[in-house]
C-alpha cells in the first residue's frame, strides 16, 4: 500500500449573519449529523463560546478534523477541514462539508486554500 495525500481545505468566510456566528450549539446541530453521513467517525469534540461573541469548535475525527472560529463583529469566519485518504478517497467530502458550510452561513468565500498531504 502506498500513502494517498487527503486533502485540507481552509476557507475565510464574509457574511451578513451575525446570529450564526454566535450560535455554536446551532452550527452544531447543523455539523453533528453531516459527519456520519459522510461516513466520518467523531472521536472528539471541544467547543468554546465567547461570551457575547463568537465561538471556536475542533471536532476530531477518526479521518483527521473540522475547525471552525467565528468573529460576528466583523462578519467573518474561518473553517479548517482535512481527511485523510487512508482507507478511502475523502476529496469530495472535504469540497461537500465545506460547500454545506458556505451554504448554512450564506457566505461568501474570500480566501481558500487545498492542500494535499
């Protein structure tokens, strides 16, 4: 077996939605059921809300992790999302969680980045 690089995926958000990004346990109603519908294992999950402000969550996964820290008082959001391609090709469902992620924010992507590694 030879080593296949997954792919990591980081996005900078714009979007009018303030409320999403101070709602974590929102966005994480949204993600939770996502992960195993992509066939992706939580191992672990740690989230902080700050008060009056935004949130940051890191969901680890069997597959690697998904990032997500949000500024509502500037509108703006970082998401980090890499899978491993061990025992199968996760490019789609990198492209996939992130796509459902702009959607869910009404975002606008203003800046993006692939790595394969």
């Amino acid at each position: 077996m030879t080593y296949q690089p997954g792919l990591h995926r980081l996005l900078s958000l714009n979007t009018p939605r303030e409320d999403l990004l101070r709602d974590m346990n929102a966005w994480l109603t949204f993600i939770r059921p996502l992960l195993p519908a992509n066939g992706l294992q939580v191992v672990g999950e740690a989230a902080h809300q700050f008060e009056g402000a935004g949130f940051t969550v890191a969901i680890c996964l069997a597959e690697s992790h998904i990032c997500i820290h949000t500024w509502p008082e500037f509108g703006f959001l970082t998401l980090d999302i890499y899978l491993c391609n061990y025992s199968n090709r996760n490019e789609e469902k990198v492209r996939a969680l992130s796509n459902q992620n702009v959607v869910y924010f009404g975002a606008e992507i203003t800046q993006q980045q692939e790595l394969f590694r």
